[in-house]
C-alpha cells in the first residue's frame, strides 16, 4: 500500500478544474508546525460556496482520535451558517 501511495504522489499532475458548488470546511490544528492558517484558507479557490476555516487546539490526528468530531463541526457549520474565510 505504501509504495502504491508513492507511486500516486510521484506521478500526480494537478489539472485545474471549477470550484465545487458546496459548502467547504477545512479543519486544522492550532499546534501543528506544519501548516498554517493562511495555507488552509488556499483551499478557498476550491469551493464558491460558503468556506470556512476551523482550528482546534492540537494537531490535525486529533479528528481521528476523537469520535464524532468532524460530524459536529460538521453540523454546527450548517446550523449557523459558515462564517466566510
């Protein structure tokens, strides 16, 4: 699997395609070295709906060790409406 997984990154060719028309939320972690929240808000040229930046305390593993979290935010987003990035 790992090598098949560096296959797909070595051969990989972005190709620029329309924004997708829905909601986007790009989760993050406040802790994390490695990426800031100016890379995250890039991700906005992907969507022309409503766009959203969330950062938690911690790393990005974090939403694979809690349950349920990325649902809720989810959720909540729809329930109020996504702030703009």
């Amino acid at each position: 699997m790992l090598r098949a997984d560096f296959a797909t990154s070595e051969t990989y060719r972005y190709e620029p395609l329309p924004p997708l028309s829905c909601p986007l939320t790009v989760l993050g972690g406040i802790s994390d070295p490695t990426t800031t929240r100016d890379e995250l808000r890039a991700w906005a040229v992907h969507a022309s709906d409503r766009k959203t930046v969330r950062m938690f305390d911690g790393r990005p593993l974090l939403y694979s060790f809690v349950p349920g979290l990325r649902a809720a935010t989810r959720r909540r987003d729809r329930r109020r409406g996504a702030a703009r990035i």
